[in-house]
C-alpha cells in the first residue's frame, strides 16, 4: 500500500526551490518499521533537483540539515 511517488511531485519542487522554498521529510507510517521509508530515495530526488538540505524538527524548532 506505498505510494509510488512522493508528494508534492518534482514539477512542484523545481517552482519551489527558486522561491526559496523549504523541504521536511516527513512520513504518515501506521508502523515503527515504516517511518523513515522512502527517505533515502526522497533525499536523493531532492539532490537531483538542485536541493541541498531539509528541514528537521527537533525541541527547538526547525533546523537545517544537509543532504
């Protein structure tokens, strides 16, 4: 039941990173083993496109983490 695809698409991404959008990896896992799935094929996309980092919440607030 995983999508095939992440959300929003690289169509979506491309606009956004000239405006100076930021991007959180985030995950809707109804399971501890699924929480990070994806993640490794969805920073390399990012990669792909021209992003160098994402954001990560931690206690306080959110922080730029490299790819």
């Amino acid at each position: 039941g995983f999508r095939k695809d992440f959300f929003p698409g690289a169509a979506i991404l491309r606009e956004w990173l000239p405006l100076g959008g930021n991007v959180v990896l985030t995950a809707d896992a109804h399971d501890t083993a699924a929480l990070t799935f994806g993640f490794a094929q969805a920073a390399a996309q990012l990669k792909e496109l021209g992003y160098g980092k994402v954001l990560v919440l931690g206690k306080n607030g959110f922080t730029p983490c490299a790819l």
